[in-house]
C-alpha cells in the first residue's frame, strides 16, 4: 500500500542553520505531496504542496520539489528561526486518502 | 468562519465505555476524516466520508465507527474504549481542486485517555 517514509528526529540547529527534512514515499499512480507543521498543543497546518511531477511547492522559505524519479519530495529552509520550531509531517493523498509519515521535530537554538 | 471545531478537548475513560467525538465544519467541504496521533507514528487514517451518507474505512478503522448524515458533521464513535485507544484524535476537512482532494484543514484535536 501506499506509505510515506520521513527522516527521524529530532533535529537540533542554530538559529540561521540550514534545513533539509529528507522524505520519501510508496504510492501507485500519481499521488500528491505535502509537508504539514505542527504547533505544541495543535493541529496541523498545511506548509506547501505539490501536485505533480517535477513541481516545487515553497511558502515561508521553505521548499520542496517533487522528485518522481527518486520518489522524494524533500524539505529545504536556508535559514532556520527559532519560530521555526514545531514537528513537520510529509505526507500524500493518492486516490480519496491521505497518508502522514511519522514525523520530525525541529529545535531551533537562539 | 470557524473552520473545523472538535469537542471535547479533553477526555477520560474507563475500558468498556462508549463515547462519540464530535467534528463539524463550516466551509462546505464535501471530504472529511478522522486521524489518531500516536507518539513516533504520525497520523493514521480512522474513517473517511467523501460526502453525506457515504463513509469508507481507513488504516485503523478497528473500534470505531462514523456517520455522515450531513455536509457538516462527523462524528466518531468508540463503542467500547479500550487502552489501546488512549490517543490523541484529529478531525479534518478537506476540498477537490482538479478532480483531487487538496489541502487539509484540521481542528485542534481531543486528547483521550482510557483507564
């Protein structure tokens, strides 16, 4: 079945480190990709997307391009606040479901 | 707009209780879904509705149940908690851009304990 497959944590940077959150995924046909951050105490907000093949979603410095051929849609900030801080979920929705990898958690240090 | 509410924020239960979650929205989306978040395992789909009266089952639909008598409402039902179900649930709605589900809304989600 389809599954998403995120870099464990937790990530600990200083304050204008660079940021790369590795994610991979399993799915048939032609899924679309998400990374989702989650706040202490929260729900989940969408960050960015992408729909198809080759696209780069970006939204607050980050970013994160769809890589079919390596099945990867990886996340990339350049310059990392301490705001930054929070749990960041891939995910996918392939045909009327979604589905969330594990998680990661960022520490942002001053 | 209030976007997706859950009530309660917080619940405890003993083994064998039932209880539903409530989940509503007002932004007309016609997809909407359950999540439980487990420490180290994500988000894992419960049940899911496309539309009113339509229902389907997600990854770990086991000991609940739902309904879809509206565009608005969505309630979860555990029939008879178990401690395995000790989890913190999420509710999220969802609309079609191009003939696909799109981004996600989520409500704030209801911490559960089962004693």
């Amino acid at each position: 079945g389809d599954s998403v497959t995120q870099m464990e944590g937790p990530v600990t940077l200083s304050e204008e480190a660079c940021l790369t959150i590795n994610c991979t995924y399993t799915a048939t046909g032609y899924p679309s990709l998400f990374w989702y951050v989650q706040y202490p105490g929260e729900g989940l907000q969408l960050l960015l997307k992408a729909t198809k093949a080759d696209d780069k979603g970006s939204n607050k410095g980050f970013e994160a391009t769809y890589r079919k051929e390596t099945t990867s849609f990886h996340l990339e900030k350049g310059s990392v606040q301490v705001s930054d801080s929070a749990v960041y979920f891939c995910a996918l929705y392939n045909f009327n479901k979604f589905y969330f990898g594990s998680g990661t958690k960022l520490n942002v240090k001053p | 707009n209030a976007g997706v509410t859950q009530t309660p924020k917080f619940q405890v239960l003993k083994t064998g209780q039932s209880m539903t979650l409530q989940c509503a929205q007002d932004m007309n989306h016609e997809y909407m879904s359950w999540y439980r978040q487990d420490p180290g395992m994500g988000l894992r789909l419960i049940h899911y509705s496309v539309g009113a009266g339509i229902t389907d089952q997600g990854e770990v639909p086991n000991g609940y149940n739902v309904s879809r008598s509206t565009t608005e409402d969505f309630p979860l039902r555990l029939l008879s908690a178990a401690p395995s179900q000790t989890s913190v649930y999420f509710c999220a709605s969802s609309y079609k851009v191009g003939g696909s589900y799109n981004e996600q809304f989520f409500g704030p989600g209801t911490r559960l304990t089962v004693l």
